[in-house]
C-alpha cells in the first residue's frame, strides 16, 4: 500500500511535460507539490485561474488566491486570471490535456461516479466534475481502492449517479495503478499486493501487464 503523498508523486511523473491539467478537489491537490518547474505543466483551476501552484498553509496564504476547493494557493510566473464562464468553456472546449479527480467509484467500462453517493443525508458536490469528465482529453482517477468499509471502487457498473459515461483511462490507488483499454483493466503497478489477491478482492476481470 502506498502513501498519499507518493501517490500524488506517482501521477505527477505521468502528466506529460507542457500539458495543462485541472486537479480536483482532495487527494489530487496533492499532485501539484511534485510537478518540477522544468516540466512545463500549467495548472488550471475551474474558479478562473491558469498557472496555479501548490496549496499553502493558511499562515502563508493569499486569500485572494484559491483554488475550486477554497485552499489557498500560489501563483506562478505567467498566471493569469479570467471570468469563472471562459474557465468552463476550456473545461467544455476540449483544452484540457489531463484532469485528475477522485471518485466513490469507477467501472470497469471507465464510467465515473464522482458526485453523490445517492444516500438521502448526502452532500452533492458535482462542481465542475462533469464539465471536466466531458471535456478533457484524459480523465485520471486519484482514490483509495476500497471504501472504509472495505467495499471496492473499482466496480463492473456503478451504482452511484453518474458524473460521466466511459471517460477515465487511468486510476491511481493506494494499492494498484489501472488502466482502462478496449482489452479489459489493466493493472500496470501493484503496491504490496499480489496479482490474485488483488483479483480476489474485485469482481472486475483484470489483465495483468
């Protein structure tokens, strides 16, 4: 099982060099913290700001500066601001090279369901989530591989409301990296977990790489 924080450092090695990205609210956050300045990624945030840098604690912050979750920010060279309606019509227009959300669960068809969990005292908090799951060239899912429950998110068909139907291609977890291809889930790295014991515990087929 991996950490939080190398997980975060795991999908940033990913995101391609000069690549615009959106982080979701949570665990993707995170990601920013591992992006090196010579890479060329520029962070975009849905509340209307290009070049974002990493989340600062509170002692350190620009209040004016926030990301879609309301954490403070840095900004860095170069970044520019505009009109929350121009952030979603990038989100809408295909702009987005990467986004990376977390999720209560994803199917193995790369459906998303990131937004309610249908319970009756549930928040929903769809945000800029299906913009994005629409719009973006990748979606990348960041989240646990099991609920504290211990039920998996990884899952035939959701059965949580929809943000967005066979739209995510990779999913970092704590303990396995996925990829969804026309071949089935692929599990491309295992974090303390052998192959059949992962297998054991999903009811989705798996490919092993």
């Amino acid at each position: 099982m991996t950490s939080k924080d190398d997980l975060a450092k795991r999908v940033a090695a990913d995101i391609p060099d000069g690549a615009y990205v959106n982080l979701g609210i949570g665990q993707p956050t995170a990601i920013a913290r591992y992006l090196t300045a010579g890479s060329g990624v520029v962070l975009h945030t849905e509340n209307g700001m290009l070049g974002m840098g990493e989340v600062v604690p509170a002692e350190d912050a620009d209040w004016d500066l926030t990301n879609a979750g309301k954490q403070p920010v840095t900004e860095l060279p170069g970044a520019a601001y505009f009109h929350h309606a121009d952030s979603f019509a990038m989100m809408r227009g295909g702009h987005l090279d990467v986004c990376v959300m977390g999720a209560f669960q994803v199917s193995a068809g790369g459906d998303l369901a990131n937004w309610h969990t249908g319970a009756p005292d549930a928040i929903p908090a769809v945000g800029g989530a299906m913009d994005l799951a629409a719009g973006a060239k990748q979606v990348w899912v960041m989240m646990t591989l099991f609920s504290k429950t211990g039920e998996p998110k990884l899952v035939p068909s959701c059965t949580y409301p929809l943000t967005g139907k066979a739209c995510v291609t990779r999913i970092y977890t704590d303990v396995a990296t996925f990829h969804i291809t026309p071949g089935g889930v692929r599990v491309t790295e295992l974090h303390g977990i052998g192959f059949d014991d992962l297998s054991a515990r999903l009811d989705v087929p798996l490919v092993r790489v």
